[in-house]
C-alpha cells in the first residue's frame, strides 16, 4: 500500500500454523502491531481434540480476555459445526459449547482446558487480551470436571451463547435502505468494559451506517476486522471494500483480511463493500468499552 496520511491505519495480517494443538492456520496482532495494550488473535484448528500444548492445564493470566467461538456459516452463523468442551473456574465447571459463543475471562480467573469433541465443520476461534503480550500461569487440578448445565452454572454469565439479529433494508434507519443478507451479535465484558460486534457480509454492494456518505468519530477506540470466512481459506477475504480515513475522506481499498485501527476522536467511514466473491466477516471490537468523553458524532 501506497504511504498516505492515514495508510498506517490500516494494516493486513499473514497466517500461520502455530501446531498440532493450536491455530492450524491463525494470525496473532500483538500490541507492537495494534499500537495499544490489546492481542488479537484468531484462527481454525485442522480436526478435533484437546486445545493448547501439553499438558493442557487450567491456566490464569493478569489481564482481562475475552474468547469467541465463532461459526463460519454465514447464512447461520449460530451454527458452531463442533462439540467443544471447555472448563471455567476453580472448580472446573464444565461448559458444552455447540454453538457460536463468547467467554468472558476478568483477571485472575481460572480457565481452561479445552478440548474440541467433534468437528463437523471448521469454525474460527478468536481471542482478545487486553495486554500488549500475552503470557499465563498453567495451573494443575486434580478436580474432576462437573456439567451443571443451563441455569445450574455459576459461571453462565461468562459464558454467553450468542444471538444474532437478521440485517434487513432500513437495518441502520431512514438514510440507508442497503442490506448485506447476514445478520449481526454483541459480546460485552463480564465484570470489565469490553464490547465487540460481529456479523456476516453475504451479498454486496453494501454501506455501513446510518449517515452512510459522511465521516464520524468515537470518543472511543476500535478496530475494524475484515476477515474470510472460508475455514478452509483464512488468508482469502474474498470483497473490496472502500474504507475512508480522516475530515479529508482519504480513499483506501481493502482486498486482504485487514485490521483498520480507529483511535477515539479519528473520523472514520464511510464504508463501502463495492463487490464480493465470497461471504466474509465483519467485526467490530471495542476492547476498552464504548463509551468516553464527549459523544459520536457525524462531520459535515
């Protein structure tokens, strides 16, 4: 990408296998990357079976965290396509996830492990530290694992099984008539400000927003996620899409899976999904909550 005012901005990832037990084919964005004390990373895993390197303990860390279990079914992104069993607490209470799901890990909380079931379909696993590195504390139990399932588990509200709001026409209000076919959920934090926004991009063109031609600005910071849905494929995002930076609406184009960074107070937008191959991912991520000083707000 050419340099440009606002070009740094906006910077694509590259995929990784990380090996047997972790990301097959994942990218990790650390704080060097992101220019804030935020790790996002994400990717698939090839086939079932147990999550993380030997010998799979419970572990902490001194920061707060957020993990999503994502579906790749974009025309039901409900759907997991897995069996996942992950344990939560000191006491090990087990968590059955079957479909799309977000756990809210505060500090100091003990978590893990995790173990894929059955993997019908390849799903995308998605975490967001609020550190510039991550680094965590194994802790060994020899507590058996207990399912209290539904409302039995004292742990149910960090454990949130998403829902997902279908995206019709006038889904932003009176000025912007544009679907995209998918449908949008929410993440918030649990005992911490956090709170993230995904949904899936199944038919093009399409406009972001209620204002959908003018810039705005947050008096929060977040981060714009461009990502493939194909589990097959994380490197393909499949759409291109015209992402304006600054008062002055310099153009950018977006083909690759990206991250566009938006400080508190930077305008933003519009954006404009001019054509797409494929389904693909949005996601909006607020890893310090979205709310500051002053109000969002559109420039004319």
């Amino acid at each position: 990408m050419a340099k440009t005012a606002y070009g740094h901005f906006i910077r694509s990832f590259s995929f990784q296998d990380f090996g047997p037990g972790l990301y097959r084919q994942g990218t990790r964005m650390n704080g060097e990357f992101l220019g804030f004390d935020v790790c996002i990373e994400y990717g698939t895993f090839y086939a079932a079976g147990k999550v993380g390197r030997a010998p799979f303990d419970a572990e902490t860390h001194d920061y707060d965290q957020v993990s999503i279990w994502m579906g790749t079914d974009t025309y039901d992104m409900g759907y997991l396509g897995a069996e996942v069993e992950v344990m939560v607490g000191e006491e090990m209470e087990k968590h059955v996830l079957t479909t799309s799901t977000a756990i809210a890990i505060p500090k100091g909380f003990q978590h893990g492990p995790a173990s894929i079931v059955r993997m019908d379909r390849r799903f995308i696993q998605m975490s967001v530290s609020m550190t510039r590195e991550t680094k965590s504390t194994p802790v060994h139990s020899d507590i058996t694992p207990k399912w209290p399932g539904g409302f039995q588990a004292k742990y149910r509200e960090n454990v949130q099984h998403l829902a997902f709001t279908r995206n019709g026409p006038w889904h932003y209000g009176p000025n912007n008539a544009d679907t995209h076919g998918g449908a949008i959920t929410e993440i918030k934090g649990k005992d911490f400000d956090f709170h993230m926004s995904y949904e899936s991009m199944n038919k093009a063109p399409y406009r972001f927003g209620p204002v959908p031609d003018k810039p705005h600005v947050h008096p929060y910071t977040e981060f714009l996620l461009f990502i493939g849905a194909d589990g097959n494929n994380l490197s393909e995002l499949g759409a291109e899409c015209e992402m304006y930076m600054g008062k002055e609406m310099e153009k950018h184009v977006i083909t690759t899976p990206s991250v566009a960074i938006q400080p508190k107070g930077h305008p933003h937008c519009p954006l404009i999904v001019n054509k797409q191959d494929r389904p693909w991912i949005f996601a909006v991520v607020r890893p310090f909550g979205h709310t500051g000083t002053g109000q969002s707000g559109y420039i004319t």
